[in-house]
C-alpha cells in the first residue's frame, strides 16, 4: 500500500511564504491499498487538495476515519467535493461523543448547518453512511482492516492501525503521552503509575512492529512543559515510542502553525544528531508519498 | 407502589448530583488550568458523579475489554478534559435537593455514605489489601446505598411511608422498601450497575451489602461492617436504624466490639472529618 500526506499542520491551516516546503494543510493522511482501495485518515484542510485528486478517478468508493473531531482534523470535510456527486460511496467512521451522547454523524453535520455551510448534509448526492466505532473495533475497509485504539487528548481520540497487502501502518492521531497527576508523596501516586503502565503496555503491544508509524509530535521537549495538558507529542516521545515498539520507520506531523520550513530543518538536523540509531524517521511533508 | 426497572434506569440518567461538588465542578472547570487531582478528588467523594462517569466509561460506546473501575481509571483511559467535561454535563442537570419531599435528609446521607466508605478503606488498609485495590474499598462504600438516593429523589412519598414503617415496626429499612416498592434500595443499586456494566465488585456490594453470604467476598463483608460502624458511631444518617451481626472474617480480625474496632483502626475521626469538606455548608 502507499500513504500520501495530504496535510500535515496542526491546529490551523497556515499557508505562507515560511510553510511552502512542509505544506500549511491541517491533517489529512490517503493509504491507497494495492488493490485500489481509498481510505483517508482525517479531514482537515488537506482532504480538499486530496478530493481534487479523487475527481479523476470517479466513482469514488472511499473511507474516511477521523482520529477526533478537533478543527483542524474535520474542517475540510464540507468542501470534499466526492460529497456532492451521485453514484459516490462514502463511509465515515468515528468515535460516538460521550459528553453530549451524540454519533459521530451529528457532530460532523453540525458543521453543514445553515449557519456554517450553504449546503445541508441530507442534500450530498453522493451516498454517506457513519458509524461510530468502538475500540478496538476492526473495519473491512476493501482490501484493508483499520482497527482503531483510545489514543490521549483533551476529546475522545482514536488512533488507527491499517494493515493490508501484508504490511501495517498506525497513525496515533493528536496524541500526548500518559503522565502521572499526582506526585510521588500522594496516596494514588502508585495506583496512577500502574494504570499508566497498563495502558502503555496495551498501546505498545498493539503497534508493536508496524511498517510505518504517523505520529503527533507538535511540540520540542523544550516547549513541551508549557504546553502539558494539551494532548501533544514532543519529536523525542514519538522517536521514543517508535523505538520502544520496534518500528521501521517514523513519520513525524502535526507541525506548529507558527514553525517555519527552516525551523523544521533545524529540529531535524538536531535529532538526527540525537538519535544515530538504526530508527528510520522523517518529518512528514505535504504530498510526500511513501511505499509502505 | 411498583416501579419498571427500564423507569429506574431512564430516570438516574438524569439524576442530578449533591450541592457541593456542582458548585465545585462549576468552579473547578471554570479555569482552564484546573489542577486534575483535585477534579477527580471532588468527583470520587460524590456518588451521582461517579456513577455516572463510571456508566459512560463502561458503556457500550467504549466496549473497553476490562471494567474501568475508578476515576483515576476513567482520565487515564478516556482522558482528563473527557472526564472533566462529563462532570460538568451532570453538574449542568441542577443540585439534589438537601430536602425533599420524602423528609430524608441528603447530606446526612452523603456523610453515611463518605463515612462508610473511609471506614472501609481504613479496614482494608488494615488487612493489608494492596494499595492500588484500596479505592475499590472506597467506591463500594461510597456507592453500597446508592437505591435511597433513586428513591428519595424521585419517589419520595412513597418513600417516605417505608422509612415510617421501618421506624415504627423495628424492621430493617430495605424490608420496608419491599412492602412498599417491590424492590428495595440493594435490589435498585445492583440493577442499575448491571444495566450499565459497572466492576463486578462494585455490582456485588450494591446487591449484597444486606444479604451477602459470609466470606465469599472481602469487599462486601468490608463494607458491610464499615456501614454497621457508620451506624454505631452516628456519623450521618442513611434512613436505617437497626444494626446488623457483623461478619465473621470482620470479627475474627477486628474483635466482635465495634469500639474496640474503631480504636483498631486509628483516627477514624480526623479521616471522617476530611471526608465532611465535600458535604455542603
Ligand atoms: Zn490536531
Ligand atoms: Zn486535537
């Protein structure tokens, strides 16, 4: 299978002089199975650039995943242009919202209400069904199974592990390491730590080995402390994590809105220093493409 | 009066939670910056709150493999602004009222509830359970009356004649609620648990705390002697007036005197005390 990049921004779309080598789109990842299958992961502003593309090979039979419903991982979704064709097949896949008790399907439409959109859901030609998954729950997408797992962000995330034409590649969503809330003197100190342990150990085991890993690291260690809490990676937990669960190779996503192609370079160039191991990583690119 | 389990169910969905942690959850979540040991701190001390994080954490949505069983459990698995946000869509339901029309006195109740549920872990900590299980001992306790919250708020008339009856004829209170409701508190609390996938543990202590069969679980017998304690020391009330044997693997390590269990178990009042800031005024 092969995996496109279609955008790889966090937060907010930043087109400009600074993001032309790295792409200014918010997330959008393609996996294109040998067979010809389309799954897309995410529809932030890069899924636009991707549904142009699409239009060439018509009808478009595809599905969509969405990690979590964040701005910038569902903004795009209105303007994906295989809505709005007869004959299309649509399948979206997300989590239910447990705060409001809401499908995946309302939320999303929500941003096709009358105030947002000038187009409704119910008047897309194409044909679109939802379904909320759960996790742990493995998907027949084509020639594909996508299994999604509980990721940490500050709303439901899932990360998707897509296995096809005997290789495996997970994308973790936005997603911050575990860590303890509690210091080392409180009584629950323990009893966190070992639920962290846990769960860690079940997410290890679960993309242990993949072919590629796609990981949120929008943060440096450097910045990370100020930003704990928001539901982020750092380039070094994400190269720890590829490391700890023995993975070929790592791309790294979810850039700042605000860091600069050069300033990417540079943290590039630093890590290469840093880790001289036999890890294969790159920081992901808008339309690099890669043969998994 | 007889009530439909599926009216049970659909009714605590919408059960607000007590005073004090609605004023807090509000107030807590009002800063961005909240400190998490304190949201999960003001959640686990209120048993509408947990229940309802551990329903939504359990439910179908999530079909997790294992049971969460805390709330710690809960952030660490669905996350910290997840669980943060739930808290404040039951705070947004209003406050249970501190009187109502069954004249059964809720933050009595809450204090029975916290007071069992110290006590509880105070026993279990004594008996050398491990620490990450002591919270197990706190929930079961916490939760073990859970039925009387149901009935109180949202059958208060009729619960208001059991508690007469249980007072005049000297029977137990869940005897009085058979006669009146078909069903008593136990029976209410173990229903909604299972419908809603709670730890089987947790399922067992709402089901059992009152009929349980001796030494076939630690955390029942635990608790079921930390409510007998809660009762004898009068801290809170929970609508019961009689008490009941204690079990014997409570006896056998403890003694069979209640005080001479307290003084066992150390500062059981300073513990209440820390337990009563989460009780309103
Ligand atoms: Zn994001
Ligand atoms: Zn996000």
């Amino acid at each position: 299978m092969k995996a496109r990049f279609w955008g790889v921004r966090g937060s907010i779309a930043s087109p400009g002089p600074k993001t032309v080598r790295y792409g200014g789109n918010t997330t959008c990842i393609e996996i294109e199975t040998d067979a010809g299958d389309v799954i897309i992961i995410d529809a932030g502003t890069g899924i636009f650039p991707l549904a142009q593309s699409l239009l060439r090979r018509l009808p478009v039979k595809c599905s969509v995943f969405i990690t979590h419903t964040h701005w910038d991982h569902i903004q795009g979704l209105p303007f994906f242009i295989p809505f709005f064709i007869p004959k299309n097949e649509i399948s979206i896949y997300g989590a239910f919202d447990p705060v409001a008790s809401q499908p995946i399907k309302d939320i999303l439409n929500r941003q096709m209400e009358y105030c947002y959109f000038p187009v409704r859901e119910g008047e897309l030609k194409a044909e679109i069904t939802y379904t909320n998954l759960r996790e742990r729950e493995t998907i027949e997408a084509g020639s594909a199974r996508v299994t999604s797992i509980l990721m940490n962000h500050p709303v439901l995330d899932f990360g998707y592990l897509v296995e096809c034409d005997g290789k495996r590649l997970f994308f973790t969503g936005d997603n911050e390491p575990l860590y303890n809330i509690y210091s080392p003197d409180d009584d629950y100190y323990e009893e966190y730590e070992t639920l962290i342990e846990m769960k860690n150990k079940l997410f290890i085991d679960f993309v242990r080995g993949v072919d590629v890993l796609i990981a949120d690291s929008a943060y440096t260690s450097e910045e990370y402390p100020a930003k704990k809490g928001w539901g982020h990676g750092t380039f070094d937990s994400c190269i720890k994590l590829a490391e700890e669960a023995g993975v070929k190779s790592l791309y790294l996503t979810h850039h700042e809105p605000t860091r600069g192609d050069d300033a990417l370079d540079v943290i590039y160039s630093g890590l290469q220093e840093k880790y001289a191991g036999p890890l294969e990583f790159r920081i992901a690119s808008e339309g690099l493409e890669i043969e998994v | 009066m007889k009530i439909s389990q599926q009216d049970i169910v659909h009714l605590v969905e919408k059960m607000p939670a007590f005073p004090k942690t609605v004023h807090r959850v509000i107030e807590l979540t009002s800063d961005m910056n909240c400190n998490p040991k304190d949201l999960v701190e003001l959640i686990e001390h209120d048993p509408v709150m947990v229940m309802n994080i551990l329903r939504l954490v359990n439910s179908a949505y999530f079909g997790l493999a294992q049971p969460i069983t805390s709330v710690n459990h809960a952030v660490v698995y669905i996350g910290l602004n997840t669980v943060k946000n739930v808290a404040l869509s039951t705070a947004t339901i209003g406050v249970l009222p501190k009187r109502n029309e069954a004249g059964f006195d809720m933050e009595a109740f809450l204090l029975h509830s916290l007071s069992t549920a110290t006590i509880a872990r105070m026993m279990a900590k004594r008996m050398k359970v491990p620490s990450k299980d002591l919270f197990d001992y706190f929930l079961a306790g916490l939760m073990h009356d859970f039925g009387k919250i149901v009935f109180a708020n949202f059958m208060p008339h009729e619960f208001k004649i059991a508690l007469k009856i249980a007072k005049e004829n000297s029977i137990h209170l869940y005897e009085a609620e058979n006669e009146i409701f078909d069903i008593n508190h136990a029976q209410v609390g173990s229903l909604l648990g299972e419908k809603w996938q709670l730890p089987q543990s947790l399922v067992d202590s709402l089901k059992c705390h009152h009929s349980h069969k001796e030494g076939k679980s630690q955390i029942i017998d635990v608790v079921s002697a930390a409510d007998q304690i809660t009762k004898e020391l009068k801290f809170g009330y929970s609508g019961e007036n009689l008490l009941e044997a204690l079990p014997a693997i409570i006896t056998k390590q403890f003694g069979k005197d209640i005080n001479a269990i307290v003084t066992d178990l150390g500062d059981v009042n300073t513990e209440i005390d820390n337990a009563r800031i989460f009780i309103s005024s």
